[in-house]
C-alpha cells in the first residue's frame, strides 16, 4: 500500500513540474498537496 501512495505522489509531483514548469517551489509544493487532498477525497468516495 505505501508503494502505491509513493508512486501516486511522485507522479503528481512530475505531472505539476511540466505543467507548471515556472512556479517556485513553494507553489509547487501547494499545487502537489491540493491534488492528493482531490485524489485522496475521489479514493474515499470509491472506498465508501
């Protein structure tokens, strides 16, 4: 499980470095967590 957690965080984190290439990396780091909070919120409404 926490593999699977790894690898999610590591490609949203290469997803938002090519979308958003000119963000420092406080921005970065805020745009990172708000789309595992979305991820995480879509996984519960699957597990429920």
């Amino acid at each position: 499980m926490v593999h699977i957690r790894r690898a999610r965080r590591a490609k949203i984190a290469t997803e938002v470095d090519q979308e958003l290439p000119d963000l420092t990396e406080g921005e970065r780091r805020r745009v990172r967590e708000a789309r595992l909070r979305e991820q995480a919120a879509i996984e519960a409404e699957d597990f429920v």
